[in-house]
C-alpha cells in the first residue's frame, strides 16, 4: 500500500522537496508545526508521510505507528522491515522526480526511526540526493555498512544532530554510527544539544540553515 502523505505546499514555485519520516508512535503530522518556525530563504514543498501500523516488539508487542519492529534481543531483527519502509519512501521520491523534482532538489529527513529509514535510502541510492538530515537516529547495522552504500552517495551531505541526554536513543550510538560514515568518506555534520529524546530551538534554527543551503 503507498504510504498516505500530509503535503505543505510553498507560495508560488518549489526550490526542491523535503521527505520528512516521523519517529516511532508518531504520525505525518509530528513535524508539520516546524516547518513555519524554520523560516526559510527559499520556497520548499515538505511530505510528511504516515508510517505503517504494526506490532512493536519492544511496546510489548502493542500496534503502532512504526516503519520498522524493534526487538532489543535481536539488534538487527528490523532489517527486512527497514528495506520495505525504505522501498515505499522511494516511492514518493519516484513521486516527486514525476512533478519534476530531480532527486538533487530533495532531500530526505527523518527523526529517530525515521532517520534510520532516510539514512538507508539516501545511503544505497544510484542518484545522489540534496542531502540527509538524520535527527536523534542511527544507522542500522554500520558494520555493514561499506558492503551497502552505493558509490554515487559519497558526497551527499549528511546533517546529524543528537540530543546529549537521550534516554531512547543514547549518544554513543549516534557517534559511532558518524564514525561508520565519515570513515567511509561521507561528510558529515554534527550538532550536539544539552537535550533528550527531542528536538531543540537552537537544533531548528541549526536546521534552516542547512536546509537553505541545500535549495540556495
């Protein structure tokens, strides 16, 4: 099934389009009051597609919005989850090249689960994307990494940021999922803030500036 979408469309022409993944338990409409408060010098289309409903191992087996199963006894027991999330957001990236974005002018952003997702799409594509914007998140399975990225995405530009007290995600897990990607070459930049499991007012303005610079 096509994911369902909630669409901000710009005031008059689009520079690019924004994909933006929701984390666990949330929905389309977690991010969409951002948007406004981002500000921004250009005129952007942002997708803020639902997740799946599904059972969440971890929540006690309770069905969520989630675009993979987590299992803390088997890290890696979401793979094949996290390849068909990432295979229904492609669609919308096919989507959008349609209306005629090419896959340069987007850029994919997701936060928690929702990074991971973005992360492993724009990580494997052929084309290179705007950029990747990866929000208290990790990449799945980084000891795999090299075997999986696809050559053209080296020089997409990665913005990871991470919450310094996160209590879902801890930091530690962010940083060595960076070190798995600027080893291999990717360009990455870091953001730290004295936050949780969330995101901050410095974070938001840290995001507009980088996304400008994605669409200028």
């Amino acid at each position: 099934m096509p994911l369902e979408t909630i669409e901000l469309q710009p005031h008059g022409g689009s520079a690019g389009t924004v994909i933006w993944l929701h984390g666990l338990g949330a929905d389309g409409h977690d991010f969409e009051p951002i948007v406004p408060m981002l500000e921004l010098g250009v005129s952007v289309r942002f997708v803020f597609p639902n997740a799946p409903v599904r059972p969440v191992t971890i929540n006690g087996g309770m069905e969520m919005r989630a675009w993979y199963d987590i299992d803390p006894r088997q890290p890696l027991a979401g793979t094949a989850d996290i390849r068909k999330s990432a295979d229904a957001v492609e669609d919308l990236v096919r989507h959008e090249e349609a209306r005629g974005v090419p896959r340069s002018r987007i850029a994919l952003a997701g936060f928690s689960q929702g990074g991971v997702i973005a992360l492993h799409l724009a990580l494997r594509s052929e084309t290179r994307f705007a950029g990747v914007m990866a929000l208290s998140t990790y990449v799945h399975d980084p000891e795999n990494l090299a075997d999986l990225i696809s050559f053209a995405s080296i020089d997409t530009p990665i913005f990871m940021a991470h919450g310094q007290m996160d209590p879902m995600i801890p930091i530690t897990r962010a940083i060595t999922s960076r070190e798995a990607l600027t080893g291999l070459g990717y360009g990455v930049e870091w953001h730290e803030y004295g936050m949780g499991h969330e995101v901050c007012p410095q974070e938001i303005a840290d995001i507009a500036r980088w996304l400008d610079a994605r669409f200028a």
